[in-house]
C-alpha cells in the first residue's frame, strides 16, 4: 500500500524543488523520520562504498541521483525512472548503515534520540524509555526495521504502519547497540533494586520519580550507566498472585527481571550454571541418589530413566535461591531430564543404548538448552 | 462526531429505540476493547453491589444505560449524565468480564484481534488482552496483557490509551488464561488465535511466509491443552540478543545469562514438582 503512493510522491516533489539536495527531500517523506542525512562526502569516498556496487543495480544512476549529478545524456536507456528510484533507496539505506555507525552518524543519530524522533518502548514498565530503530539483518530485503528498547532488552514492531516500508538492513543489526556503548549515559544498567519505601509493582511511574534521590552508578565502567527500570509485571486473580505452579502461571518473568545488585550477576558462570551451587552438591547428591533408586514408578521409561541416572553422576544442583519472595524448599533437582526432552530429536538419535556411556561431562542441563537455541534459524546473526 | 451527536439524541428523546444506549456506546469510535454486557446481568441488581458509592447520579445513570431514562432530564444534566454513565457502564463491564457469559463474549473479541497484537517482534503478532493496573477507577489507563511474553504494553492509539483500566479490572486475562488453558499461547511458532486474515500488512506479510505449515491451532504439540504440560516452556521462547558485529556485549550477555539461569532454575523446580505427582 504505502510503496505506490511513495513513488508517486517522489515524482511530484523531487523534480520541483530543485533547491532541495535528494538526501534531505528523501529523508524527510513520512515514514524516513528514523533516517538521518549522510553527507555527501561519506558518500563520495569510495572507501565507504566498498562491496555495495554489487548489490546496487544501475550503480553509477543511483549515484547521481543521491548526489544530485546531472544525469549523462545517454540517461535515456534507462527504461523507468522508478527502478533508478529504488536503487538510488537501496543505495542510500546501504551507505546509511554505515554511515551511522562512525562517530558523525552516531552524534546525528543521538540528536535524534534525544528529541525522541524514535518513540519510546511500548512495554509500561520500561516507563517510556526511549528506543533506537534497528534491522534484524544487514542485508536488504529479509525485514522491516525494528525499535531496540535498551531498559528490556527487546525489539519491537514500530507503531506506525509508515515504517513497515522501510528496509531494517538500513539501520543494520549493530548501530543500536554500538551507540549504547558509546552512550552510556542512556543505557540502562543490568542490574535495579527496588525503591526501599512506597512504590509497588502497580506504579511503574514511582521508580521516574526516585532518580534524583542519589546518583546512580553502575561499577563497571563500561556498563550502562543510567538507572533501569525494573519493575517486572506480576499476574494477579483478585489480588492475589498467579502461582507459577499453575498450568497458567507466570513462565516468562524471567526475561525482565534484573538482580538487585551487580554482584548477583557474576553468580552465573559462562555456561549460564550458578557458580555457588557447587558447595552444597556434596552433601545433598546422595539423598537425591537414594531417593531415586527407589522410586517406585521408575520403571516405567527406560530413556528417562537412564537420563537420570547419567545425570546424578555429575550431581544435581541445588535449589539456592536468591530473591527471598522466590525462596522455595525443594530439594535438589535433577537437570538432565528437560534438557532431554528439549532437545531437537537429532541428538535423540544417538541411540538409546548409547546414553549410559555418555561422558557425565556433557549432561549439564544448560549446556544442553544451549546447543537448543543454538540450533535456532540465524536470523539474528546475520552480518554483511 | 455530528453523527454521534445526533444519535445521541435520538437514543434518549423519541419512540425511537432502534438503538439501545449500549449499543451505540460499543459502536462508537475508541470503544472497541469493551464487548456488549447482558442486559439481565445488569437488571440484576446484586451484580451492581456498592457501584451506587462510585458513581454520581447512579440512578439516573442506570436508567440511561438500560433506556429507561425519563425524557423530562434537563439538557444540562444530560452531558454530565453521560460521563456517569460511562463510568457505571464501564465499572459493570470489570464484573461482567470475569463471569463464564462475560469471558466467553471477551475470548471472541481476543480471538478477533480486537484488542490488538503484540508489538514485541518476536511474539509474532500474538494477540493481546485487555487488563487494569489497579480496580479503582480514575488511577491508571488500560494496558495490553500479552500471554506470550507475559507483560504489559500501553496501546498503541492514544484513542485507547485514555480508556480507565478500572474498566477491565486486574483479574481478567489471568483468569481467561486459567478458564481456557487451550488459549494459553504457544511460546513460540505462529499464535493459536486463528489464521487471522490478518487486516494490518506488515502481520500479513509475514505471516504468508507460514502458509505451508499445517495449522496447528488445538490439535499440534504446541498448543498448551489440557493435559499437557506448561512446566518448560519458558525453554521454548525465543529472545532477542544484542550484537556488535555478531558479537555479543559482555554486559547484557551477562544480564541474558544470568535471566536464563533464573529461567533454568523455575522450570527444573517445575518439573521436580511434576515428576513428583503433584
């Protein structure tokens, strides 16, 4: 819907307004408020071009018209001026990419930030923290731009349908996160304690109101710098709240919670496994063990059951829980056996008789999930 | 807005009663989220227990809703009497969603799309419901309770964005997840909620892409039904992981790791209390 009408607009102000150079015209039709202007000589070296001309078809027409060269007067071979349009876009979008991740575009970008052209987080408890337009690819054509909230860590579909024209291999997969390490200022840090008096979880706007009692600092220096919004949303019934053991309980906390403090983070290794559980394995594994061997129903799936014995070799971690409002009393718990049953069915076939020799080493629960979201479509990590 | 004046007056005055108030409430602009509430559940009047302490007029406002307003009302009464009966009508619909007649209307509206899609990308467009930050009116506008992500979004259209979150209470997507367990959104894949002739082109678009895949809506192992288990799915759902050139930031990695170990944690006390024969 919006490309036709997008055209047809290019052709009734572009020819017109001469006095205005095609990178600020381009840059101002609706739905191109997330583009800041590249100079023109980012553009000219062609240094910064290396590898686009291949990507760009008729090139050298495209060229001239984001530089606004007269066109050489054999310019009549090209058929439709459209599709010199469309690569002058492409182009354009491409050097822009690049454009905005050197020092000049970032200081255009946080202008633009901060003036809040991008919008704010849709999400209530990031509390209208501003976001920054992104790609989930750097090549055109596989998605429309995104907002990266830097409070949640997410992206987000932009508001307005202007923007689902707008190729996200233009902004690219690294600006939004290289302008929050040069901005550390705006970035939120990972960590966030809750407000000591007052604020509940029903008023996000109270944690706003809290920054200015002390100036926040985060210890590591590279780090975000500013104060995270932290609230997390709890589901309540008639007050009270939702049971994670309910079949319709609360699952995903966890992809908004934050510690308290900075410390907290370092208890979980690089295998993402908590560091502390270690010390308590010891004595607990041997209860667990028991328990175990006498379970009376354990018969009843060979697979299961030869995971969990593989797994007890190595020990089940203990339960220890940080946050007192989560404290449970369970005892230890035996990993292996949802990793398993995670896993793509490829690493299944490694045949049933096979998983007893399994080396312990490898059974540690995280490591498996990991292989899991490893397995995933690499969307995310596409680079030029 | 002149036609809305006119029916306005039409609705009240004359013998004409080929539109009920509430059904010219509902179909007026900004309205979509609320569904039509039964007329009997409102002529009950145990249903509207204490509202008489909320809302001024409350008589005259009842009257108005059920269309049985008398014609003498003064005009200048008339305008405050609309507001008041917004509120009366609103406060009802918080009690009227949560009853089985109420959820089953709202879990057509979620079905629909009508309360919008979640914006999050990788939700993909999952549909979203309607929820309040607190029960009493005049504190907090309504947020938008994705079942997917499990969290709160603030609608889109500003239209919504001002409509009192009092109006859909703090229980009600929490208890139409836990009535239908069947629409409790899949962590990942397309969502449950129909095909969705989608209306907005971008979820179209995307969506297209899907059209091979078999429809998986209540049948397919992604569907929370019954008597399947929820207790890991939390290790189904993608996120988002910030890159520099491919590369992961050493901070929010950290952040990410630490999350999922809480992740890890909740779902092995899960399954341990499953396995256990809860």
């Amino acid at each position: 819907m919006e490309e036709p009408e997008e055209q047809e607009d290019g052709y009734t102000s572009s020819t017109p307004t001469s006095t205005l150079t095609w990178i600020s015209w381009f840059c101002s039709l609706p739905g191109h408020e997330y583009f800041c202007e590249v100079t023109e000589d980012f553009i000219e070296d062609d240094f910064n071009l290396t590898g686009l001309n291949s990507m760009v078809p008729f090139w050298k027409e495209a060229m001239e018209m984001v530089l606004d060269v007269e066109p050489d007067e054999d310019a009549a071979k090209i058929p439709d001026v459209s599709i010199v349009e469309s690569s002058a876009e492409m182009l354009y979008g491409l050097v822009h990419q690049r454009y905005i991740l050197g020092r000049a575009g970032q200081q255009a970008m946080v202008d633009k930030y901060e003036s809040g052209i991008f919008g704010s987080c849709p999400r209530v408890y990031c509390v209208g923290c501003n976001v920054v337009p992104c790609g989930r690819s750097d090549l055109p054509g596989i998605d429309t731009v995104k907002l990266f909230c830097p409070n949640c860590n997410d992206i987000y579909v932009p508001p307005s349908s202007r923007f689902q024209g707008v190729d996200g291999a233009f902004f690219g997969t690294t600006f939004a996160h290289l302008f929050f390490q040069n901005y550390r200022e705006s970035a939120p840090a990972p960590f966030w304690k809750p407000p000591a008096s007052g604020g509940s979880s029903l008023s996000p706007r109270s944690s706003g109101a809290r920054d200015r009692s002390s100036p926040f600092v985060n210890p590591n220096p590279y780090g975000g710098q500013k104060r995270a919004a932290g609230y997390v949303y709890v589901p309540r019934i008639y007050g009270f709240k939702v049971s994670d053991r309910a079949k319709c309980g609360p699952r995903m906390q966890w992809l908004r919670l934050r510690p308290e403090t900075p410390e907290e983070l370092d208890q979980v290794d690089w295998r993402g496994r908590w560091i502390d559980e270690d010390e308590y394995e010891d004595d607990e594994d041997e209860q667990d063990r028991q328990m175990e061997d006498f379970d009376p129903d354990a018969g009843d799936d060979d697979d299961d059951e030869e995971e969990e014995e593989e797994d007890e070799d190595e020990g089940g971690p203990k339960q220890q829980q940080q946050h007192g409002q989560r404290h449970t009393n369970i005892p230890p718990v035996r990993t292996a056996v949802h990793a398993v049953r995670t896993l793509p069915t490829a690493s299944r076939q490694d045949g049933p008789g096979a998983t007893i020799s399994l080396p312990p080493a490898t059974g540690g629960k995280v490591k498996l999930v990991r292989q899991w979201t490893a397995t995933r479509p690499p969307v995310l990590t596409g680079t030029a | 807005m002149l036609r809305r004046a006119v029916e306005d007056i039409s609705t009240g005055s004359d013998s004409d009663y080929s539109r009920s108030w509430i059904s010219w409430f509902l179909s007026s602009k900004g309205n979509e989220y609320f569904c039509e509430v039964d007329e009997d559940f409102i002529l009950d009047r145990f249903n509207l227990t204490g509202l008489n302490n909320e809302v001024a007029n409350y008589a005259q406002a009842l009257d108005l809703i059920t269309d049985q307003l008398d014609d003498e009302v003064q005009d200048e009464l008339r305008g405050s009497l609309d507001v008041q009966a917004r509120l009366l009508y609103g406060l009802i619909h918080a009690r009227w969603i949560v009853t089985a007649r109420g959820l089953a209307k709202m879990v057509e509206k979620y079905k629909r799309g009508d309360f919008g899609r979640c914006p999050r990308v990788l939700c993909q467009s999952q549909s979203l419901l309607p929820v309040g930050l607190i029960d009493i009116p005049y504190e907090k506008s309504v947020k938008l309770y994705c079942g997917r992500c499990e969290d709160l979004y603030s609608p889109k259209s500003s239209r919504h964005g001002s409509i009192d979150g009092a109006y859909f209470g703090t229980t009600f997507p929490h208890l139409l997840y836990l009535v239908y367990p069947t629409l409790i959104p899949p962590k990942t894949g397309p969502p449950l909620d129909g095909p969705s002739n989608s209306t907005s082109g971008e979820g179209g678009k995307r969506r297209r892409g899907r059209e091979e895949m078999p429809d998986v809506s209540g049948t397919g192992g992604e569907s929370v039904g019954e008597g399947i288990s929820t207790a890991s799915v939390a290790l189904k759902a993608e996120r988002y992981r910030p890159r520099i050139y491919g590369f992961q930031l050493h901070e929010s990695a950290k952040l990410q790791r630490w999350q999922e170990a809480i992740r890890d944690r909740q779902v092995a006390k899960l399954e341990e209390l499953e396995t256990r024969g809860s």
